[in-house]
C-alpha cells in the first residue's frame, strides 16, 4: 500500500467515507493546479457534498499530513493574495498594500483572510510546489489569485490573453526590455511575485517618439504616481533586484480584465474556520497570539444554560445526572458544529460557543432546545428506571 493510500485509510476513521472518496479520486485524477490552494466550499458544491462535513474532512486530512493548510491575506480589491501563511500566526502586518488597487488595507479575518489546502508533496507532487518554475499564466491562476475569484475553467488561456499583452520571466538580478506599441487604453505593468505595479494613461494624439521608462523590482511593494502618455512606442527596462524570479506583465485594465476579476465565489475565510469545531477540536488556541492585532468585525456569540440541574443532580443521583449532562452536551456539540459554530469554552454546564453569522446561532439555539428537551426526556426516563 502506497503511502498515499495508507493516509486516506487512516482518514476513514475520522471522516464521512464520501469525503474520503472524493478527497482520493481528486488526489489521483485531477490536474495539477486543482490540488494547489483548494477552495473548501467550491469542491463541496462542485462534489455535491455537505460543506461542513468537507471543511472538516479537509482539516482531519491536513491533520494527517495529505493536505497543507494556507491562510492567505486577501486583497478585497483585486482578489489577489498579498501573502500566504503557513500559520495564522505569521499574519502580522498591520497594513497590507495591493498594488494592483493601489490601497492599503488592515487584515480583518472577516473577508480579508481565507483558508485554502494544497496537497502535500508527499501525496503527490504539483507544480505549484515550486511556484518560481510555474509559467507566468499559471503562476497567476494558482499563486496570485485568491480562491474567492471563480475563474474561467475552459477558456482561462484565452481570457487571459484578452488582457495581458505581454508577460515574461526575469531571473533574480536580471534585466529586460519590453518593446511595445502603447494602445490608447489604461495600462498597467505588474508584477505579481514581488507586487509592484506601474499605472499608465494612455490617451491623446498618437505619437512616433520612442519613450522610455525604467521599473525596478524587488520586496519594497512599490506603486508609483500613474503616468500620462500618448499611444505609440514604448520601451519599458525592467530590473529585477529580488532574490526570486519576477513576471513583469503588461495589461489593458479594460472589461476584459474587470470581466475575468468580477466573478467571485463563496470561499472558507479564517473567522469562519476559528468558529469551527473541528478546527477547535484539532488546533486548539494554537493558532492566534493573544497580541496579534487582526480584527474580526462581526462573530455572534451563543450561551447556553441547563436549568434546574443543581435539582437534577438531587432529584436522581450524581451518576445519573452526570450522565444526563454528558447527553446534552454531546447534543449541543453535534448542533453548534452542523450550524457552522463551534464550543470556545464550557462553564460548568454552561457553554460559550461562537458562529460566523447570527442566523446561524439563531437556528442552533433553536434546534439545541428541542432536541436537548427531547434527548434529556428519554434519558431521563432510561435512568430512572
Ligand atoms: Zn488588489
């Protein structure tokens, strides 16, 4: 048995075998840049699986090594990654600048932050293992963008092209020139790997004069002053001053641009996945430093009370009513976690648990209610006889 093989049989034991299945058939049949930054809820939706038993799946089989989990810090403009994590923990920047929007933004957890899996070398190798050798192109698709943009599955090569007019890779410490013949639309010369961009207005009269420009890249994000050209020739020297290779790219920032950038859908963001009770379950407070300054801003709150137990505990004995209390926060655990949520802390017979959105709390509180009532009748009626 492969190692491979051995890993999912491990799965089994933690997680629904239909996950398991279709986490096996994605391993061994699907191309390469979809195993790269997985996003958890489109393979729910495109399986037809339910989304908390794959977030789950997805975290177990990380837990296990078949996976590796990503927390990457989203540009809310463009949808680009301004930075992956390995751990929640090293999202420290209090301002992140996307040079592509040319904003700075402060990471919140809320929709700024996502969580993707990629499949770990040592199930099977991908090229975005070593994103510095993926062609520009892919590079883009499997490293740039954030999996939050539903980009086009039969035509990407070819949406893409609508828009990028030239791209090339420039080795660490080498330098280029991109001859070209500036259209009159607006143009941006970015460079994904080190995030630099350069603006350019191109408008007016036409012109046969040869301009120049020199951009220099290397780890400063750098965005200069956008500039205002005529149409015609245009030499652009660009220098790469970075330890790694870049991609100087030149795009018409026109519809079909705003067009491939515009599509987005659902993805699992790092406050959805600390309300998770599997995660909870598996990482414990392993992932946030209490000095970390990320903000969350909105997670609804949910408490519980078991009324009457101090009676309870006297009505029908310690052990029974032990027991009685164990059922309702087994119930309590299955609901909080169906719901999206998760338990941050028991206080005696009390919990604590978080949810993404009230909704969510409000239809556990809900079904905790009556199942608890009903669960708790017929234990009672066990023990007691
Ligand atoms: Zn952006």
């Amino acid at each position: 048995m492969s190692e491979a093989q051995s890993l999912f049989e491990m799965l089994r034991q933690s997680v629904k075998p239909e996950i398991v299945d279709a986490f096996a058939r994605l391993v061994r049949d699907a191309p390469d840049r979809k195993l790269c930054r997985i996003n958890a809820l489109a393979f729910a939706a495109a399986e037809g699986l339910d989304e908390e038993d794959t977030i789950a799946g997805f975290l177990q089989a990380s837990r296990l090594g078949i996976f590796e989990l990503s927390w990457n810090v989203l540009c809310p403009g463009c949808g680009g990654v301004l930075d992956a994590n390995t751990s929640l923990k090293t999202v420290q920047a209090t301002e992140y600048t996307c040079a592509l929007c040319a904003a700075g933004y402060e990471p919140t957890l809320d929709e700024m932050v996502e969580v993707t899996f990629t499949v770990s070398p040592r199930v099977r190798h991908i090229g975005a293992h070593n994103p510095h050798e993926l062609p520009a192109i892919e590079y883009f698709r499997q490293m740039y963008w954030g999996s939050g943009i539903d980009l086009p599955e039969d035509d990407y090569e070819e949406k893409f092209d609508e828009f990028v007019i030239e791209t090339l890779e420039l080795p660490p410490g080498d330098k280029a020139v991109i001859s070209m013949q500036l259209p009159a639309e607006f143009v941006i010369v970015f460079e994904p790997v080190t995030h630099a961009a350069q603006f350019l207005d191109v408008k007016g009269e036409p012109t046969r004069e040869r301009r120049n420009l020199v951009l220099v890249f290397d780890r400063a994000h750098r965005h200069a002053e956008t500039l205002n050209l005529q149409p015609g020739p245009l030499r652009i020297q660009v220098e790469n001053h970075a330890e790694v290779r870049t991609l100087p790219s030149v795009c018409v920032a026109g519809e079909a641009l705003h067009e491939m950038l515009g599509r987005r859908r659902p993805f699992l963001t790092a406050k959805r996945l600390l309300s998770n009770q599997t995660f909870r379950d598996i990482y414990r407070t392993d992932t946030l430093d209490v000095d970390q300054r990320l903000k969350i801003t909105s997670l609804t709150f949910l408490f519980t009370d078991l009324r009457g137990s101090t009676e309870l505990y006297e009505r029908v004995g310690d052990l029974a009513a032990f027991d009685l209390v164990r059922t309702h926060f087994r119930v309590l655990n299955e609901i909080v976690a169906a719901e999206a949520g998760a338990i941050v802390k028991t206080i005696g017979d009390a919990v604590m648990a978080t949810f993404p959105t009230p909704d969510r709390a409000v239809a556990a509180a809900m079904r905790c209610g009556t199942r608890c009532a009903s669960s708790m009748r017929s234990a009672a009626a066990r023990t007691c006889y």
